[in-house]
C-alpha cells in the first residue's frame, strides 16, 4: 500500500473536525482507532510532535510501538462512518484509490480503518527512521522492543507490560525485580497476569508480576485482590502517562553542585528570609495545605542561600541559569496543560529534577520551592 501517516491525515483532515488545530487533530484519529480509551485518555506526545507527524518531519514509530497492542480498526471505521458524510466520503475515497484500488464509497470507512491500522503496524516493528530523542525517554533504555507485527501476540503484550512495570513486581509490597542482569545477560522471572478474568483481554486488563506473586494472585484472586490489582493497574497507566509528558530538563555540571550543596547546608550558612513569601502563599490553592506547608517551609529556610549559590554558578560560568529556569517553567507548563493538580505538578518536577541529576529527592524540593516563590512554578490563584 505504501501510504504514510503524514499523507493520510493530509487527506483526512479537510473533512474530519472542521476548526481543530493541526495537533488536536492527529491526537484525535489517534484516539479514534485505539481500543476504548478511558475519558482522560492521553497520548502522551507533546503538541509539537503530533504535528510533525502531520507534516512528515517525524516518523510515529515510536507511539506506533506503544499502541500497537490497543488498536481497534472497528472503531476507527464507526468513527469514520459517525463523523462523515456522503460526499466528504466520495472525496476521500477518490483521494484514497491512488494507494488502494479498490477503495469504492460503501467500503472506505472500512479501508481507512485498515490503511491507518497498516499504517501503525508497521511502524511499530520498522526501524526507526529518525529518531526522536524527546519520546525515547517513555521508556527506560534497553528495554524497548519492537512490538510483534500480530497486534495480538502474547509477545508484544509482555515486553509493552514490562515496560509499563519499569522492570519491577508492583504487587503490594514486593518490588523485585522482574529480570535479573547477571553476566551480561538477563534472567525473567515475571509471569503476565490477567487481572480480572470475567474481563475481556485487552491491555489494560493486564500485569506483568513476579512469578511468586503471580502464583500468590492465581490462587487467592477473590473481589478484594482483583479490585487491588486494578488499583495498581491504573497507577501504572496514570505513570506512563505522565512520564511521557514531562521535558527533559538540560543538566549541567553547575546545577548538580547547586544541589548538592543544599544537601550538606548547615544552620549557620541558612539565612532565614527576612519577610513573610507572599509570592508563594498567594500561588498555592488554599485547599493544598501539605504542599503549602513544604514549600513555605522551604522557601523561609532555604531561599537566601538558594538564590546566593545559583548566581554564584552562572557568575562562574557553571549554569547557564536564564536557560534552566525557563525548562523549569516550560516543564511546569506542559503538567498544567496536562490537568494535573499542583500537588502532582510539584511532584513530578521533583521528581524529574531528581532522576536527571542523580540526587536526593529533599534538595530537588528545595530547588522547585525556589522556583515556586520565584513566580516560575505555579501561577496566581483567582483567591
Ligand atoms: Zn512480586
């Protein structure tokens, strides 16, 4: 067939969600042939990326890898046939035959649905073309494999659930690890799990736990275990969701000092901030009393000397601190538009800062507390 993406959404998109933008558009069919997503399903592919899918500039293959396992072309045709009509259809048929021949007006729904389908499939099991550094970050190094071209094969479903589960055993209480390195090769000890057998078998309704307690869940799955396992299914759905999300933030030598410094900070080099940080209190909803806590907390303690050793780094020439503080913002940007609450979005970036530098969790805090009093993270509330 041969088409590519970038040249049948160019088709589609004429007739499909007239006033969309370019990346609500393509989010949107990508959502139309996946299999019953939840109501706040996300791709988890940033807004530029969606679009330089439309334009070609970038190949899908790595979200093709990811859903290939939940595609639906029924849906994809319903979609089609719910959404357009007669002539619309007339026009993208004709457009269509140049790629399929026997594309006729009572059938394109059905074939759309399949060259889209072929479309996924097949990137998902092509080497990439062009990599895309941003979206290799959805998954830890080495584990990513081509998922299998049968979108039903036992082995694209476990290598996309170990993936999902980080490598670890997510059933209450045991985190060990599902493969074992040992001389440079890799042990698994990991059983695919069906969580709720009454349930259809999609992707969603599966877990990769360790052989033990999977053995454990087999033989005790009552209503109690199952709606537990559900639980955690859906906080691993919630995490690779978000991970996706969230920018890289750019590392330098100078910020890895600034926190480590923080760390070791004694009483008699904290200053504590002379006034009360309106700045911070005025941006927390009031409803976050923990996070309000922590970060005022932080803020009092720690600004001073925060703001003392980041204009020591750039003065040095060890951070280039206008640019890091614009990642922080951006990284803050893109959770907000994601709907997160400012609890999760003070996490994440914590988060995130902490993964990239290789530090402790507390100082990484500090540093997006600073950023908060700073007006960076966290915008005025309407109170
Ligand atoms: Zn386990």
């Amino acid at each position: 067939m041969g088409i590519s993406f970038s040249q049948f959404a160019e088709i589609l998109q004429p007739y499909l969600k007239k006033g969309l933008s370019v990346e609500d558009f393509v989010e949107t069919l990508f959502i139309a042939i996946l299999d019953e997503p939840d109501d706040d399903f996300d791709l988890g592919v940033k807004p530029d990326t969606l679009k330089s899918y439309y334009y070609g500039n970038t190949q899908i293959n790595s979200l093709a890898e990811r859903i290939a396992t939940y595609i639906n072309a029924d849906r994809f045709e319903q979609y089609i046939n719910e959404n357009i009509g007669e002539d619309a259809k007339k026009a993208i048929a004709k457009e269509l035959r140049q790629f399929d021949p026997s594309i006729t007006l009572t059938n394109v729904a059905k074939k759309s649905a399949a060259i889209f389908r072929e479309c996924i499939q097949s990137a998902a099991v092509l080497p990439r073309k062009r990599k895309s550094k941003k979206e290799d970050n959805n998954f830890p190094a080495g584990q990513k494999k081509a998922v299998a071209k049968n979108a039903n094969s036992s082995i694209s479903y476990n290598s996309l659930l170990l993936m999902e589960s980080r490598g670890i055993c997510h059933y209450d209480g045991c985190g060990k690890p599902l493969m074992l390195f040992s001389n440079g090769k890799s042990i698994e000890d990991y059983e695919i799990i069906k969580i709720d057998s009454k349930v259809s078998d999609s992707f969603n309704n599966h877990v990769a736990l360790c052989s033990i307690c999977a053995k454990k869940y087999k033989t005790t799955a009552n209503p109690t275990n199952i709606s537990r396992l559900k639980e955690i299914k859906r906080q691993l759905i919630a995490e690779t969701k978000k991970d996706a999300i969230i920018s890289d933030i750019a590392i330098e030598e100078g910020l890895e000092r600034v926190i480590k410094k923080i760390e070791v900070a004694t009483p008699r080099q904290l200053v504590k901030l002379a006034e009360e940080p309106v700045e911070t209190k005025k941006k927390i909803e009031a409803k976050n009393i923990m996070l309000i806590t922590i970060v005022l907390g932080f803020v009092t303690q720690y600004y001073p000397y925060v703001d003392d050793l980041f204009k020591q780094a750039s003065r040095e020439g060890k951070l280039r601190f206008t640019t890091f503080e614009q990642q922080i913002r951006l990284a803050y940007l893109k959770l907000k538009d994601d709907g997160l609450q400012q609890p999760e979005i003070f996490d994440q970036l914590v988060k995130r800062l902490s993964n990239s530098t290789n530090e402790k969790k507390e100082p990484c805090a500090v540093v997006i507390s600073y950023f908060v009093q700073k007006c960076e993270v966290f915008d005025a509330t309407a109170e």
